[in-house]
C-alpha cells in the first residue's frame, strides 16, 4: 500500500498535455511555422482533412514520463511519432497544448530560453546519426559542451569519459565515416550522454543497422540505463524492441495515442484491433509457450 502511495507521488519529469499538431498540406515547411486553428473546432478540422487541407499529426495527446523511465512511442509509419517527438525538442512548433519538462512549459520559451532547454535539458539521438562529417569522434561528442561554452580541458575530459562508456575508446580521432553504421550510431548516443540532460530523446535510433548491432545497442541501451536513470522517450516501429526497451509504452494511430501501458498490459490486453494487430505475433509467441508450460506440467512426473 505504502509502495504503491510512494509511486503515485513521484513527479513525472515529461508532461503533455492536450498536444496537437496540424500541418497545412502541401507545404512541407518543417514544421517551423504554426498553423493559426481553432483545435477544438472539430467540423472545420475535420473537413479540412477532408478537402485534403491539412494533417492532423498529432491530435490531443497526453503522457507523462516518470524518472528512469524508458516510454516508447509506436505506430504505423505516418502515425505522427517522429512530429511528437521533435515537438518535446521543439524541432516542431505545436499548434497547441503543453509540454512540460521538470515543470517548465517549453511550449511557451522565448527563443533565448529555447536554446538553453535544448542544451540542458533533453537531448536528442536521432536515425541517421546527425553527425558532423569533418569532425573527429572526440570533437563530435564534446561539439555539444563547446556551444555550453565549457572550457576546452573539461569539454575533452567529459567527451572521452562518454566515448569510454558507449565502448568506442581508441576510435576519438577517427571521422565518422571510418566508422560501421552501429559505430557511428554509439558516437551519437555518446553526443547525447555527454551533455547530462534529464531527458533523452531517441528517434528510431537503431532501425536501419543490422539486426544483430541492433540488438547489442539495446542491450547498451539497458546497460546505460542502469547507472543514469534518465527519462527516455524512445521512437520505434518495432514491436520486440519496444517489450524489450520499454517500461511503458504508448501507441500511436493517426496521430492519435489509442493505447499506453506496460509491454505485458498491451501485449494480453490490447485496447482494440488496431493494438491487436500489432500484437498479433507476440500474442501467438506468449500462447505456444503456455501451452508448451502446460503440456510439460501436466506430463511431468513430478506433477502427478
Ligand atoms: N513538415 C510537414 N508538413 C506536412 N505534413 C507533414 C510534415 N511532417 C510530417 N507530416 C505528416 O504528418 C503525418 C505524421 O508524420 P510523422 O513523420 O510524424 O509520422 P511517423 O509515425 O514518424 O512516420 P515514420 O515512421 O514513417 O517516420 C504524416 O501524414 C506526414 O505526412
């Protein structure tokens, strides 16, 4: 009782809140300029994406990320993950509701203050490594501690300590192309972990790689976990990375959330077809292994 009390008053480090974001259609504009619509407007939105006026990307999402929490978001290409997730960076301007990190409403920061959330307070692992090419590993990981104007000496010592911890020690002075994808992806993670923020956000950072470094990067992943607690939201369309990866995960369909829960939750309680589809294999997976279970329990000896 007294657990479960203790539980619901921890604060969430990641708060949102009635989050919408609407494209105008045909004007791929990065997402920089906010569309002026009423959301609660419902006829005129809805016709709008009717008359192929405009995308709901994102459309009155809310979730909380706990501390040392790993929330995974997945869903459909084109379900609005990726618009969500740079929207808590604000890559993306909202079109309205609140994102809230450790209290602080990034949704309503002058573009002085924007700046220093993004060096303080999350930071962000992206697909394609987003690193910079004529850069060596060492100066891509400390490039971060170089914008936060932190002394050469401390920017070095800090960047080698987060080359060490994702595995890559011998390789600083070597530029990102010397490296294999699952190299360079482990120089971004590193990018990330140097800069110390409360939250790290990762757009499918492993889809792409092969399956096996794919896999090692989870473990990593986990691994990392363990000492940092941090609160990841985790972008993935890959259903055994999420049960592997995940706490709690939310999914995601039209740009809606129509689920969120533990692995185990969704997976034996989906909340409708869709999620069940999504689940559908691993359902499969969970039934032959009880039945197996059953059929040894009730042919064993022992069990007689
Ligand atoms: N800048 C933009 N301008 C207009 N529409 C956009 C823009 N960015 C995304 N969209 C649309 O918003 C919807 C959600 O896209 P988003 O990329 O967030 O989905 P996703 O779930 O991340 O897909 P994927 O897994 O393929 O990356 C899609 O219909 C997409 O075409």
């Amino acid at each position: 009782m007294s657990e479960i009390k203790s539980i619901n008053t921890i604060s969430p480090v990641v708060e949102v809140k009635n989050l919408w974001k609407v494209f105008a259609k045909g004007q791929r504009s990065k997402g920089k300029k906010t569309l002026n619509i009423d959301v609660h407007d419902e006829v005129t939105i809805s016709q709008m994406e009717k008359d192929g006026k405009v995308v709901v990307a994102v459309r009155d999402v809310s979730f909380e990320i706990y501390p040392g929490e790993i929330f995974i978001v997945m869903g459909l290409s084109g379900s609005g993950k990726s618009t969500l997730i740079r929207c808590l960076m604000r890559l993306i301007e909202v079109t309205a509701g609140t994102i809230k990190i450790n209290d602080l409403d990034i949704t309503s920061l002058s573009k002085k203050e924007l700046v220093k959330h993004r060096r303080y307070q999350a930071a962000m692992v992206f697909q394609h490594y987003g690193l910079l090419p004529h850069k060596t590993v060492l100066d891509n990981v400390a490039f971060g501690l170089k914008l936060r104007d932190e002394p050469k000496e401390e920017r070095y010592k800090k960047a080698k300590a987060a080359i060490e911890r994702v595995g890559l020690k011998g390789w600083e002075n070597y530029y990102p192309a010397a490296l294999s994808g699952g190299m360079q992806q482990r120089v971004g993670i590193a990018r990330a972990l140097v800069m110390d923020a409360p939250v790290l956000l990762m757009d499918e950072p492993f889809s792409g790689l092969d399956p096996l470094i794919s896999r090692q990067l989870q473990d990593e992943l986990l691994r990392l976990q363990e000492e940092m607690k941090k609160s990841i939201m985790f972008v993935t369309h890959d259903l055994s990375e999420a049960l592997r990866l995940g706490d709690r995960m939310a999914i995601m369909r039209k740009g809606s959330i129509v689920q969120i829960g533990t692995p185990d939750e969704i997976v034996s309680n989906p909340a409708d077809d869709y999620v069940a589809a999504f689940v559908a294999d691993e359902r499969r997976t969970l039934e032959k292994t009880k039945l197996s279970l059953g059929n040894k329990l009730v042919s064993t000896p022992a069990s007689s």
